[in-house]
C-alpha cells in the first residue's frame, strides 16, 4: 500500500469516523426524482424568480390603478408672496394684511399643510407596453423553472446512475480479490509440491495486495456516490441514498430527425429564449409610446393649520387634468427607439443561432448514443474473450507450461476489460438519458 493511499485512508477515518453518515435510505429512481423536484435547492431558486416575475406582472398592472397619498409639509417663510398664500390657505386673511407694509414685510409665519391626493392614469400607453415586458419575462421564467426540473431530474438520474456503476465497480474488484486469492493459492501448492517458485508465490501475493487496495477505492466510490445522490436530492449534508433498482438504458423510440423537431418545438430553454425576443419587441414599443401624449387626473383635498401639525384652521380641495406631450427632448426618444431595435435584432440573432445549436446538440448525442452502443457489444464480447483467455492460462499454469507472468497479466486484462463494460454499460445509459435530455423531454420518457 503506497503512502499517499495510507494517507488518504487515515484522512477517511479522522474526517468521517464511523457512524459519521446516516444509514443510507433506499430509493427507487422515481422517488429520488420526486423528492429532488420538492427539494433541490436549485429548483426551489428557479421557484422563487418565478414568484417574483409573477409580482412583476402584478406590479404593471397596478399601473392602471390610482395612486393615493398623503403629505404633511411645515412651512415656516417671511417671504411675501409665500406668507400671503399660507393665510389664504389657512383662512386667516385679516384687512390688516393689505396694508403695504404688511404685504412688504409679513414678517416671519409658518404653516401646516396635510394634502390627501389621489391621482389616475387616463391615457398612458407606457404601462401598457412595461406590462407586456413583464408579462413576457414571466413566461420566461416559467420555462426557465421547467428547464431547472428537466436539468435536476437528469442530474438525479446521472448520480443514480453513478451509484449503480460504483457498485458494479465494487463487485468488479471484489471479484478481482477472488480471483487473486485463487492464483495465489495455485502458487502456493505449486511451490509446496516442489515444481513452484517461490517468486512466482511472492508476485502473486503482490498482485492480491493491488487488488485489495482497488478493493478499497471501489468501496470508497460507492459511499461518494449515495452522497452525491443525496446531496443532488436535496437531502442533509453527510446523509446518503441507495439505489434499490439497477437502470437499464432507457429504449429509444425517435429518429434523430423526430428528435431533432421535438427539442425545436418543447424544450424549455428554447422557449425561454424565445420570450426573449418577445420581451424585445415589447421594449420597442415601449420606447415608441414616449412619443405619445400622457393624460392624467388628480383630486387632492388639502387642510392646513397655522400651529400644529395635521390641524384644521381651513380646508380646501382640487380637481385637475394634466396632459403632457414632450415635444422634443434632444433626439433622446429618436435614439432610444433605435437601440430597443438594434437589440431587439441582437436578441433574433441570438435565437436563431441557439436554434441550430439545440439541433446540432441532439444530433450529436444520438450520434453519442449509438456509437457507445457499438463500443458496448465490443466491450461484452471483449470480456468472454478475456474470460476465456484466463481459464486458458490458469489450466497450462496448473500444468507448469504457462508462468505466473502469464497469467497475471492474463488476469490484468480481464479486470481491465470487466472495469470497461461497466463503465460502458453505464455510458450507454447515460448516453440514452442524455439524448431525450437534449430534446427537451427527459421527464416525459425517462423520469415518468
């Protein structure tokens, strides 16, 4: 055992003694889909932002409605011009305030001014065209959370996957320590009989003890694997899960061209983007309403009190409309409209590109699919072949007309190729998983 292993291992036993994990809990695929779409933060994230475009829709439409306020302003002025409107607002305008040097020098006066105003949007094409944007940016986000769960339900899948290829990998090195323990024991009787070496009883024993330490790996790989499975879930750091099924690869019904259509016309990044551009237009016709005339009403019941704030000395109200056409306003409108178009024509581009890209994305992982698929007939007969090959071996090494070379290296070939299939038969599943993925519709075929 090498020394950076020993190190490992003792790092192992000091950061996670034993009983530092949970007993793992055992899941089929489903369930851990189901429980990571309630509780994988990533999600619960893509939740949240589309709680929050859907305030944003709320928040335009509530431009429609009026607004109501209400002001409290002191005032406190030797000014003429303010000194005579505070005692007219306040009705306490006496005949001795139109003497000259009265309306010249008030002196100092102060005044409590409490307005209730209520104001009403008439005509304002604005909030129209920013509720549209709003709207467009909670559609977008609706796909952005359908994305997210096609996204954790294919990481779910993939971990799951994992834990199912780790413990392949287990049994794989478990079965290699057999099979070592076997050779060693050939070479022991073998030398106990007299026509052995006891090198050859030394290399087999070296050979058993790589095996073991692979052994250890593998056995360290499967707990990985149930705390990444967990931690995908969404479940408490140090909590693990195991798998209770072994997935085969999913069955393909779809061309690559059926496929290639489906992702173009369901996959929710895609449509995401595609709001995108809806979202544009709506900016560009938002900026064209500033060219158009606002018209707004107002009512505002006014009190004010020359001593104490929100007294009542005198009160007063008014009804207003206000219309507002700006004119001209340096080119700002004239530059603002050309550059909502310029990135409404950016944002275009940018989805026609991504178009080609998801159907290159699909062509390329059917093209995956079925090229892991022939390296997996390879992989299986490669196996029966090195299978054969150590049985082939074994029986001229009983027979002293092979060596203990031979047949380790022999057995060597044999771990390799076993470690090889499992890793295919998992890339070939992963492989399958991944193509409906890139066509948008991983939970409908896979996860259902």
């Amino acid at each position: 055992m090498t020394v950076k292993r020993i190190f490992t291992l003792s790092w192992l036993m000091v950061m996670f003694p034993l009983g530092a994990f949970a007993e793992s809990d055992r899941l089929g695929l489903g369930d851990s889909i189901r429980l990571a779409l309630e509780k994988n933060h990533l999600l619960k994230a893509a939740l949240y932002e589309r709680k929050a475009a859907e305030r944003s829709v709320a928040i335009g439409r509530g431009g429609y409605l009026p607004r109501v306020y209400l002001e409290e302003t002191a005032a406190v002025s030797n000014s003429p011009t303010r000194t005579f409107m505070m005692k007219l607002d306040e009705g306490r305008f006496g005949q001795s305030d139109f003497e000259i040097g009265n309306l010249n020098n008030p002196g100092r006066y102060s005044d409590f001014r409490t307005a209730l105003t209520l104001e009403q949007p008439l005509l304002d094409f604005r909030i129209g065209r920013a509720l549209e944007m709003a709207r467009a940016e909670d559609a977008s986000r609706s796909f952005a959370l359908e994305r997210r769960r096609q996204e954790v339900a294919f990481l779910v899948y993939g971990a799951y996957l994992e834990v199912q290829k780790a413990k392949a990998g287990l049994a794989v090195a478990d079965q290699a320590v057999r099979d070592a323990r076997e050779h060693q024991r050939l070479a022991q009787v073998r030398t106990a009989a007299g026509v052995g070496l006891k090198s050859d009883e030394l290399r087999t024993r070296t050979f058993l003890s790589e095996m073991e330490q692979q052994q250890i790996t593998a056995a360290n790989n499967v707990l990985l694997g149930k705390l990444r499975l967990a931690q995908v879930v969404g479940m408490e750091a140090g909590e693990t899960i195991d798998t209770t099924e072994n997935l085969d690869a999913p069955v393909l019904k779809y061309t690559s061209q059926e496929l290639v259509q489906e992702a173009l016309a369901t996959r929710p990044d895609l449509k995401e983007r595609e709001q995108g551009t809806e979202k544009a237009d709506a900016a560009v016709a938002m900026a064209r309403s500033a060219y158009l005339p606002t018209v707004y009403g107002s009512a505002t019941y006014q009190v004010n009190d020359h001593d104490v704030p929100f007294g009542r000395d005198n009160d007063s109200w008014v009804l207003a409309a206000n219309l507002r056409w700006d004119l001209f306003d340096g080119m700002r409108r004239y530059n603002e409209v050309g550059r909502a178009r310029l990135q409404q024509s950016a944002t275009a581009e940018y989805l026609e590109s991504y178009r080609k890209e998801v159907a290159l994305q699909v062509q390329e992982a059917y093209l995956r699919r079925e090229e892991t698929g022939k390296r997996l007939e390879v992989a299986r007969h490669t196996v029966l072949d090195a299978e054969e090959a150590v049985r082939l071996v074994s029986r001229r090494y009983e027979n002293a007309l092979a060596t203990s070379v031979e047949l380790l290296d022999a057995q060597t070939a044999l771990n390799r190729t076993r470690v090889q299939l499992v890793d295919t038969e998992s890339g070939y599943a992963l492989a399958t998983a991944r193509l409906y993925h890139a066509a948008g519709i991983f939970l409908k075929e896979v996860a259902q």
